[in-house]
C-alpha cells in the first residue's frame, strides 16, 4: 500500500506500508495501475482499525477517526503546546506574490519547506514552540501574509518561475518588513537572511506549460509517464501524449499500486488548468 511521497534527506521517494522507501529520478519512467479499493492507510504508525474505504479525490486519504488521531498531536492544528525542542519560523515564497509565514521544529531542518513545495525560503528566528506560534500569527497579520497558499496555485507557478535572484529579493523583502515589526524580537532570536532556493532539488528548470492535473486514482486506472520534477507533494509527468500532468501524491495513499507494464496507456481522470485571467480585463467587467 502506497503511504505518498517523502523527501527524506532531500530527495523525493514514495513510501510504502512497512517503511520501504522507493527513490526517485527525474527522467526516469513512471508506470503504474491502481488496484482494488482505495483503504484507510491509518494514521500515526497505527493501522485503521476498520480498514475503511475512503474517496478517490480525498487528498487526506484517510477516515475521519484516523483522520482526528492525525490531528490529536498536530502543531499546524494548535493541538500540540507543550513541545519543549526549538522551533523555527521561516519565510516561503511559492510563486510571485505567493509567500507565507510558517514555523517548523529546528530539528526537522529544511524539510518541511520541501514537503510544502517552496521554491525559495530564509529563516528568521528561533525559539520555544508558543513564542515561535505568536511571531508567525503576529507577522501574518502585521505583512498580510497567509499561513497557507493552495496547492493549485503553486503548481502553476512553477512553470514559468522568475529568475532565482528575483525570488530571493522578493523573500528579502518580506524579511525586512517582517524585522520591522515590533515585539516578537524579545521572545525569539532572530536569524539572519539567508535565503535557500529548492529549484534544483525539485527539478524545475525547463518545465513545459502545465496542462493538467490528476484528479483520482481509480481502480485498474494507469499512470504513466516521464518524471520531470517533484515538488511538495507533487509529480510533475510528461505523458505519453505530451502533455505535462501533475499528479499529487496524496491521491496515491491508501491504494495498492501495481506496475502497468510496457505500453499501458494514461487512463485516469485528468482535470484540465483553468486559462489564466488577465485582472485588468477582469477589473472592465465590473
């Protein structure tokens, strides 16, 4: 059973039940047939205890049981306050315009940033878990920054990505604003700029317009295609009619994979990429 990505170490791999970790190369193929039902993959180390059947779109791919012990001990859900170890808030930026405020256990180093998709991000201060939760609410509000950008957003993004100077400037700009602000000083330290670019470890470089996205896996449906990037929870695909496909890897958890073998065609649903809008042809209309 398929448990999505991981970027253990700093590369991408798909994980499976029992901890097997399979790499994975951009360039390489890709070819894949979803089995059976698409089952509850439990949650915390702890299989579902009904081995429940959840939905194909589902991205959290779990019941709503192990879907709440997921969560008991979550620090994004503000249930986990008394975690003594060091936290990190840091500054991501996704896409033009597109960055956030975030926190993350120092131990973890870089690897939430990967899991999350962001192309350039810089630290800016260390500190105990409450006093890291108040900066980032604080600087959230303060900057107009969110705590999450969406996942089709960042995708898009990454198809036609500014040069890395540019992303890196626009992170700097958001850290001295965020140094400006008042208070959260006193509780934290703060860390100086110094941003780190994830274009390389997630493959951009050179990537074809985005055509489509994976909506499900569904049962004897296949995947195939040519890897050429990972990002976050994503695979950027070519397939075999060149098109370039993103496929989220937390459609895949819970599914039993089997390999589709030479000459299998692309056969699960797609959704198409909506046609950017251009706002100032949108701003006549009203």
């Amino acid at each position: 059973m398929c448990r999505g990505i991981t970027w253990a170490g700093g590369a991408p791999g798909l994980r499976w039940r029992g901890g097997r970790v399979s790499a994975l190369t951009y360039g390489q193929d890709l070819a894949f047939r979803a089995v059976g039902i698409r089952r509850c993959p439990g949650a915390r180390g702890n299989p579902c205890p009904v081995h429940a059947a959840v939905p194909g779109r589902a991205t959290g791919g779990r019941c709503p049981e192990c879907a709440r012990l997921d969560r008991a001990h979550s620090v994004a859900a503000d249930t986990f306050l008394d975690d003594p170890q060091p936290y990190r808030v840091y500054l991501a930026w996704f896409g033009p315009g597109m960055t956030k405020v975030g926190i993350t256990a120092e131990a973890r180093g870089g690897a939430r940033l990967l899991e999350q998709g962001a192309v350039t991000f810089s630290w800016l201060g260390r500190g105990p878990l409450m006093a890291a939760r108040r900066t980032e609410e604080v600087l959230r509000h303060a900057l107009g920054v969110p705590d999450r950008v969406a996942y089709e957003r960042k995708r898009a993004a990454r198809h036609a990505l500014p040069p890395a100077g540019d992303r890196a400037r626009e992170v700097e700009e958001l850290y001295l604003r965020a140094r400006a602000v008042g208070g959260w000083t006193e509780t934290l330290e703060p860390l100086d700029f110094a941003p780190q670019d994830h274009a390389g470890a997630f493959g951009l470089t050179g990537l074809p317009p985005l055509a489509g996205t994976v909506a499900e896996l569904v049962d004897g449906g296949v995947v195939t295609g040519r890897l050429l990037a990972a990002a976050g929870p994503d695979l950027h695909l070519l397939a075999p009619d060149g098109r370039c496909l993103a496929l989220d890897t937390r459609l895949m958890g819970g599914w039993a994979l089997r390999s589709a073998g030479e000459g299998a065609a692309f056969s699960v649903p797609v959704t198409d990429v909506a046609p950017a809008v251009d706002p100032s042809a949108q701003g006549e209309l009203f």
